[in-house]
C-alpha cells in the first residue's frame, strides 16, 4: 500500500532573521512608548529648567516625536515584510538601523562633547559637593544603550548569509 506524500511544508525563516524581526518588533515599542512619552518628557524638563519653554521648542519637540513615530512605524513594516521574504525590507531595515546608529553617536556626542560641561552633584561628608567638567557625560551613554544594542544585532542579523538567503527567495 502507498501512503501519499506529506503534506508541503514551508520553509522557516533562520533563527537570525526571526530574531531580527522580533527586535524590530520590540524596538517598535519602544519608539512608540518614547514619542509619545517625549513630548510630555521634553516639555516638563525644559520648563523646570529654564522656567518657560525656548521659542520654537515646542515645535521641535513636536517635529521630533513625529519624526520617532515614524521611525517606529518603519520598523513595523519592515519587520512584516521581511517575515514575506521581501528583498528590499531587510536592506531597508539595516539602512534604518544604521542610520539610527549614527543619529545616536551624532546625538550623543552633540550634547555630551560639543554643548560643554558636564554638572554632577553628590553628597560627601561636609555635604552637597558640585563638580563641573567638560567631558562625555556617562549617563546618556547609559540612557543610549537600550537603543544602540538592538540596532546593532538587528544589522548584524539581517546582514548575514542566512537572511540573504531567507528575503532573496
């Protein structure tokens, strides 16, 4: 007696690629919880600090979270379109991610290295001690991280043979 053949199974994506596209996921999140939060955020640090807003911040704290939510969004599309095995999504994809790379470095050495010095304020034993120093401030490289370390798995995983491979068809 003859069975007949299993039934067609389709290919499964590499385990890179599907990690990828869960990182663009999560990142999308993440863009998503940070512009909306970002105005909110930007307009309270900026009145607390300078006692009223700058002209034209608002408009640019706007621009910005219109501009992360997009960002989010492209993600999001890119992150369906490489599960369809589309070509174009996984180059757009590593393309967003990089350039995102380098609007960070660019961000973060903006206004750690070029803007000037660094306040820090901590508590010794006669009391409240104020140092000032020009020098990359730590604290926003540790505020960056949540973001730079997924863009970069993500480029790195999108970029190797396998995902080659899995969105050329």
């Amino acid at each position: 007696m003859t069975y007949p053949p299993p039934p067609f199974m389709p290919e499964r994506a590499p385990k890179t690629t599907t990690a990828a596209v869960v990182l663009l996921w999560v990142m999308l999140g993440i863009g998503a919880c940070g512009s909306l939060s970002f105005p909110v955020f930007g307009y309270l640090v900026e009145a607390w600090t300078d006692d009223g807003l700058q002209p034209g911040l608002g408009t640019a704290i706007g621009v910005i979270a219109a501009a992360l939510i997009l960002w989010s969004a492209l993600r999001g599309v890119f992150a369906v379109r490489i599960k369809r095995r589309r070509r174009s999504a996984r180059i757009g994809a590593i393309v967003l991610e990089a350039t995102g790379l380098a609007f960070t470095v660019l961000a973060w050495f903006w206004t750690t290295a070029l803007i000037g010095p660094v306040t820090r304020t901590v508590a010794t034993d006669s009391g409240m001690e104020t140092t000032t120093s020009n020098g990359l401030d730590p604290t926003s490289l540790m505020v960056s991280l949540p973001g730079i370390v997924p863009s970069i798995l993500i480029t790195v995983f999108l970029s190797q043979q396998d995902s080659k491979r899995w969105c050329d068809r």
